[in-house]
C-alpha cells in the first residue's frame, strides 16, 4: 500500500498556475525574434465538469414527440435543450454520462449502447471530456438479474463491463467502476441483485472484479473507486482495496450538500484524510441546493420525499454564495484534480431538490453566474498580446491547460504544463 502523504492546501491556488518559456518557431524552424504573438486559453487541464444527462436527448437527434404520433421531433424542446447546451459547454469541460445498468439494458440484450455512443461524441467533438457512471453499482441495476443465480449475476456482470468499457473506448476512458461499495453488501431498501454478489464476495473482492475487468478491457482506463460515505468506512475499505493489490487509479468522493453546505473546515478535514493515500481526489457529485435545506434529522437523504421543492431568491443567493466557497476550498487543495457539479438545471434533479445552476425557465441562477466568472475569468488566461525577445522566446503564465498561440496570421496549439516548449508555425 502507498505510504501515507501530507498535501498543505493553499488558499492562494499558486499551485494551479505555471509560467513557461515558450520558443515561437518560424516555418523554416528558426527562432522568430522581436514578433507579435497571441495566447489563447482553450481549456483546463483541471476537470471543471458537470453531468451531462440533460443534453443525451439533444444529442441524440433531438427529443421524442411531445403528442402521441406526432411527426419528427418536439421543436420547442429541442430548442430548450440548444439553449441549455450553449451555457453548459460555456462553463464546463468534464461530462459524466449515465450507465444505470437497470435503464441503460432494462431489457437482457437490448442495451442502449448507440444512444450513449451519440452522447459521447457529441461532447467529444465539442473538446468535453467524458466520464461513464458507473460500472457496477447494486441501485438502479437491471431487474433481470433477480432471475439469475449469485454466479450467473457475476458472469454478466463481468461481461456488461467489458462490453461497455470496449465499446466506449476512445470516447469514454474514464468510468466510476464502482459505485458506493460500503453500503453495497448491506443495502436493505430493495432486493437486487448486485448486492447479493457482493454479499457473497465481500466488498473487496467485488471492487477488484469491477477494476480488473475494466482494466482488461481498456489498460490505458482510468477508474475510480467512488462513494458517498465518507466516514472511516470508506478509509477502511480503501486501505483494504489497496493492500489486496488492486489498482485504483483516482479516489471519487461524493459531496451532496443537501442538508447545507459543510463549510471549509469540515471540506478541508475530509480532503486531508482521503489525500494521505496518495491518490488523486476527484469530487465526483457536487450539489448545494437553492430552496429549503433538507432537515438534519434525516439519515438517509432517500427518505426526504416532497411533492414541491421550489428554488427561492434567497436560497438563489445562498447557494451561489456558497458554491463560490466551496470551490476555492476545493481548488485549494492540491490533490483535488476534478470538480463535477451534479445538475445543470433542477428540472429531473435528484430527489426533486433545487440543486441545479439554471432555473426551469432556462435563466441562469446566481450561482451559475458565479462559477462562469471564476472559471472562464478569474481562472482564465484571456488572449493577451505579447512580443517575442530577440531569441523567439516568451513567458506564459496560467493555469495548466490547452492553449493556442498565433503569429503572422498562423495557429498552433499550446499545452502549457510548466515546461519550456517549442511551437512551429507552419
């Protein structure tokens, strides 16, 4: 196992901003001095992400018919979703897309693996990175596998991560293997049957099933072991993953802020604790809510069901107050490398709760304001004119990321990480 780490988080985010030298090359290879030049930010490195199940219709040739046997597509919808689409692809970079096995393949055989496939190049041709979620999860999984044996449960589901992770590959490369495996053996809320498995198995061995076929279906994968529990449970399990030998390659911590924000204090108490492995952090489900908070009492935030749960102007406000708090903590801390807001509007939000960034009406709320100018302003390197030295040389300085530098009516793509670098102008 990894020995323990001590990462110091940073209120400053130094440790997200680089300068380095670049060389601007002529077409002939040498140096072009004294020349007016231009660098363009283009993306983050850093995982700025948000779900994107609102979009998978859009993306997929538009919405059904909103009247029974009504010809083509819903317009109006469709029109609705363009406009959604426009302010997502504004702010965020990371996509997570939905693999529930129980609506992906309700159906034995009959999995919607050419709807998906369209999701994700939709984004990826829009420069989104995508992430599939998840692989192995024993809520919303298919209903059919109650008709199977605890072996035959086993066999498929190897063989639905192998198929997934091989159909996905090169769109997909990065996938919660497996979701919320501390509760897993012990989920009493309904029978199915991944928890039988993993209650025969143990949560070991059934996290090293997810990650080992996965890995054999797509080596160059990255995959997370992801939870919401986040007490000494998941430390546990973790520290028992990692002895058994299995290789997870990014810790995913859920933060479903429902009951209120958990403030810097306990934010930064959990990232030290979760960072001494080693391991990249990615915050996998992030949501604060802009309407009445969920009461404290409620244990299992599945059991809070209310027939209205309306965003309010003063929950609007909160809410952006708070998202702006909780991703500079967050940013702080160096092991953080990903951020995925779980919700762009609240329209199909989990529980029904005000968590999302825009209104049903398609207007922005507070807290999406907030996050476009911290990400696309105050951590954004605008195109900024600047003048090559007598050597060809100049100094960039931002956030690790893809860029883009033009020079005498050319343009060449730019990976900023620090390192003196050479582009050629073609």
């Amino acid at each position: 196992m990894r020995a323990p780490v001590t990462v110091s988080p940073d209120p400053s985010l130094s440790h997200r901003t680089l300068r380095s030298t670049v060389t601007v090359l002529g077409p002939d290879g040498q140096p072009l001095p004294q020349t007016e030049v231009t660098v363009t930010q283009h993306r983050h490195a850093f995982g700025f992400g948000n779900i994107g199940f609102d979009l998978v219709d859009l993306a997929d040739g538009g919405p059904a018919p909103s009247a029974a046997g009504a010809p083509g597509h819903d317009a109006a919808r469709t029109a609705e979703l363009e406009h959604l689409a426009l302010l997502w692809l504004d702010v965020f970079s990371t996509a997570t897309l939905p693999f529930y096995w129980g609506t992906f393949e309700p159906v034995r055989g009959r999995p919607a693996t050419g709807r998906l496939l369209r999701a994700a190049q939709w984004f990826v041709d829009r420069g989104v990175t995508v992430k599939g979620h998840p692989l192995l999860w024993h809520t919303v999984t298919a209903p059919w596998l109650l008709e199977l044996s605890t072996s035959e449960i086993e066999q498929v589901q190897r063989e639905r991560i192998r198929r997934e992770v091989t159909d996905f590959a090169g769109l997909i490369d990065t996938w919660d293997a497996i979701n919320e495996a501390v509760i897993m053996p012990v989920f009493d809320k309904e029978d199915n049957g991944i928890t039988r498995l993993c209650r025969e198995k143990g949560r070991i061995e059934t996290v090293r099933l997810a990650f080992e076929e996965a890995r054999a279906a797509n080596p160059d994968a990255t995959l997370l072991l992801n939870d919401f529990d986040l007490s000494t449970a998941y430390e546990c399990l973790l520290e028992g993953v990692l002895e058994a030998g299995v290789q997870v390659d990014v810790l995913g911590l859920q933060s479903h802020m429902h009951q209120g924000y958990w403030g810097e204090e306990k934010t930064l108490a959990i990232l030290e604790r979760f960072s001494r492995y080693g391991l990249p952090l990615h915050l996998t489900e992030s949501t604060l809510l802009s309407g009445e908070l969920m009461p404290p009492e409620i244990e299992d935030l599945n059991d809070h069901q209310v027939d209205h749960w309306p965003s309010t102007p003063a929950g609007e406000e909160r809410q952006a107050q708070e998202i702006e708090r909780h991703y500079r903590t967050l940013l702080s801390h160096p092991s953080v490398e990903s951020i995925t807001y779980w919700g762009i509007t609240d329209d199909g939000a989990w529980l029904g709760a005000p968590a999302g960034l825009v209104r049903q009406d398609g207007t922005p709320k507070p807290a999406y304001e907030v996050l476009r100018r911290l990400i696309k302003d105050e951590w954004w390197f605008s195109p900024t004119p600047l003048r090559t030295d007598d050597a060809g040389r100049v100094t960039v300085s931002g956030w690790r990321g893809d860029y883009e530098v033009s020079a005498r009516g050319e343009f060449v793509p730019l990976v900023l990480d620090g390192e003196p670098q050479q582009v050629q102008l073609p």
